[in-house]
C-alpha cells in the first residue's frame, strides 16, 4: 500500500491464465470464465480490460474458418500461450487417461488441457487450443470435437498405429498428424516373445496349479513344446518385426519372414530371417506364427479359416498387432478343433472381450489387456516423441514421424 495523499491506493494484482484441473493450479470454473476482477480505490472499482480474441480468418476450412500454418506457406497463426507455453488439449489424467508419470513429459512443454474442461467452457478454452495429444486412442477426433478447436494444427498420438486417425479428413481441415513408431518396438518384441513363452511352456496354467491348494501332486507334463530350435514365422517385418526377429535369434529359432517388401540381404543376414515370397509357404512351415503388421484394410481378417487350415496342428498364432487382423470366430473353430495348437494374444475386438465371449471359454488361449507398450519407461518415451512432433508443427516445421495420406 502507498500513501499519497491520504488516500490508500491497492495495486492492482496480475491476472494470471485460465487453468484446467489438470493439477496446474487451484482456480475456479468462475474465474476461467473470463468473470471481471475489481481494484478498490476509494470506494470505485475498475474493470480490468479483457484481452481480445484474436481474428478470424474466412478459409472456409470448415472449423471456425481460422488460418492454419503449413510447412513453408508463410502465412502467420495465432499463437496462444501460456508462459510461453502453447495449449495442448488431452483426454484426461489417469486411468483411461495419460498416467501422472507420463504427464509431466507433456507438462514441461505445454499448457494441458482436459477433455472435461473444455466441453465445459468451449468458448474459453477451444480458440487456445492447437494441439491435441492422443492417448489410448483418446480423445477421438471427432468433428464434433474438431469443431471446438479452430486453431488446432497438430494431432500427436502416442501409438504406432494410426487406423483410429481419418488421415484424408484431417488432412482437408489442414491439422497435421504424427505417431509414435520406433520407441514401441522393443517394448512390443518383449511382448511378443513373452506370450510365445508363456504359451509353449504353458507357465499360465502351472502357475493356476501351483496356486490351487487342491494340488497335491506335481504334473509331468503340461502339453509345452520346444521353443529352442523351433521355426518362427514372422508377418510384418517393420521395426516390431525385426525386434521380434532379434530376440528369437538369441533362441536359435529359424526365422521366416513375410512383409509387403523385402528387406535387404544385409538386413536378412543380420537378423538371420528368410524372405517367404508368399503367407501360405510361412503357415506351413511354422511352428510360431507372429502378426506384426498394422491395420489396414489390407490386413482386417488377414488370417482367417483358410489360413489358419494352413498351419501346423501343433503351431501357435501370436497376434501383438490389432485385433481385427484375425478372424476371432475362425479363430474360435481353429483353437476348438485342433486345427491349430494354441494362440496368445495382446489384442481382441473389442478390448475388452464380451465376457460371455466364446473365445473366453477356450482353455488353449492365452489373452492380455493390449499392453505391449505399457512399461513407464516406453511410455514416457512415446511423450517425448509426442512432444517433439508436436513442437516441430508449431515452428511450422517438417515433423520427424509426420503421417501423410
């Protein structure tokens, strides 16, 4: 408080940013909303003046008519900050969500908006917001959504996949996209080769023994078959792939591979892998086969009954890729009837499984909840790659994992 003149002036307090309950801060709703902030003098009180909302362009882009910024174009985009932070819109924090040790990736670049908070105040929130960071999938871009963010430029998804991402709209409304690939692969391969583990040796059922305090005696065999020395076919040879293919050298498997291109000799070599020129030669050759590819319409219900009458009646399918890559109904019939050995699987549709799901009641099926990714060092480093597409997109520059139709 200064004197002057015997009147006591109170200096006016900086108003600090809007903030979402994402843990950033402790305001209320009310004063988000933008609701006036009076200074006492001498029984007066003063408005503080509002910032203006920045102006809109007349693109015709179809969400709010506002000037997106591509590579090179030149053109300027209003750039909302926080601290120097740009505004990032994501599902929630949590389960279902980006889990706190993960969030704080995210946080150190941008300012984090929840899904929550801007459906409760759009109009606040969603001319801030340009990128949106996806997490499980979460949230869905959908164009209701897309309709509450006219500045968004850039869609980050934290997964290798992108057949939840509509690339042709996307791409009409000017929004940038990226994934994640390459920090998921060894996580993914670890995945795959512990299901194929876990289901030759049986180690889920003798653990249920072990745990079953009717057991009295010890089983001498539980129907496991080799893993050393066995084939593997591998489908999809990506980075998943060939970490897949890594591992499985160090079990002195024979590797098969299939893949839309072939890779190089010196890639086969290292890796020890041969070309299968067409599916049907690698079903029936394998002992394991392993499903590494993304979905496509390509690759919905690649393996299906007739590929699966290909396989050996002692092999076993190991699906770490997306569920509709097989046809779980054949899969079902398959498992039943002795077509094939057993299957392991990370990924069903839907996730999860109906629980009155026939495929449930199948004793020689090995299922996880789809988290091949999901150890807290792949996860965080899935954010920081989230982070660095997204940054680049801002500065209008080329993205290192930039999804194009």
């Amino acid at each position: 408080m200064n004197s002057a003149g015997g009147r006591h002036r109170e200096r006016p307090r900086r108003e600090k940013p809007a903030e979402s309950a994402d843990g950033a801060g402790g305001r209320s709703s009310q004063e988000r909303s933008g609701r006036r902030a009076t200074a006492s003098h001498g029984g007066r009180h003063r408005e503080r003046p509002r910032r203006e909302k920045p102006a809109e362009s007349a693109d015709g882009a179809g969400r709010g008519g506002l000037l997106k910024k591509g590579v090179g174009d030149g053109r300027r985009h209003h750039m909302a900050t926080d601290g120097g932070k740009p505004w990032a819109l994501i599902s929630k924090v949590g389960e279902r969500g980006i889990l706190e040790q993960v969030a704080d990736v995210l946080r150190r670049h941008f300012r984090i908006v929840l899904l929550r908070d801007l459906l409760a105040d759009p109009a606040t929130h969603g001319p801030k917001i340009q990128v949106l960071f996806m997490w499980l999938q979460l949230p869905k871009a959908t164009p209701e959504l897309l309709a509450l963010l006219p500045e968004l430029r850039v869609i980050a998804s934290g997964a290798a996949g992108y057949d939840h991402l509509d690339l042709p709209y996307l791409t009409r409304l000017g929004v940038r996209v990226a994934n994640t690939p390459g920090v998921v692969s060894e996580c993914t391969a670890d995945m795959a080769m512990g299901l194929l583990l876990a289901s030759a040796r049986n180690i889920v059922q003798g653990h249920q023994m072990m745990m079953d305090p009717k057991t009295t005696v010890l089983p001498q065999w539980l129907g496991s078959v080799e893993v050393s020395g066995a084939t593997l076919g591998i489908i999809g040879m990506g980075n998943i792939g060939s970490e897949i293919a890594k591992r499985a050298k160090g079990f002195d498997m024979k590797i098969l591979y299939y893949n839309r291109n072939r890779r190089s000799a010196e890639e086969e070599e290292a890796l020890g892998a041969i070309y299968c020129g067409n599916k049907a030669d690698l079903l029936g050759r394998s002992d394991f086969v392993t499903l590494a590819v993304c979905l496509t319409p390509e690759t919905t219900g690649l393996i299906g009954a007739a590929e699966l009458a290909l396989m050996k009646p002692t092999a076993t399918l190991i699906n770490i890729s997306r569920g509709p890559v097989v046809d779980q109904d054949a899969l079902v019939e398959a498992l039943r009837g002795g077509t094939i050995r057993a299957a392991a699987l990370d990924v069903t549709y839907p996730e999860p499984l109906p629980r009155d799901h026939p495929l449930l009641a199948v004793p020689n099926v090995l299922i996880t909840p789809h988290f091949g990714t999901s150890t807290i060092t792949t996860m965080r480093k899935m954010a920081q790659k989230m982070v660095t597409n997204a940054l680049a997109a801002m500065k209008g520059e080329s993205m290192p994992d930039e999804l194009k139709c």
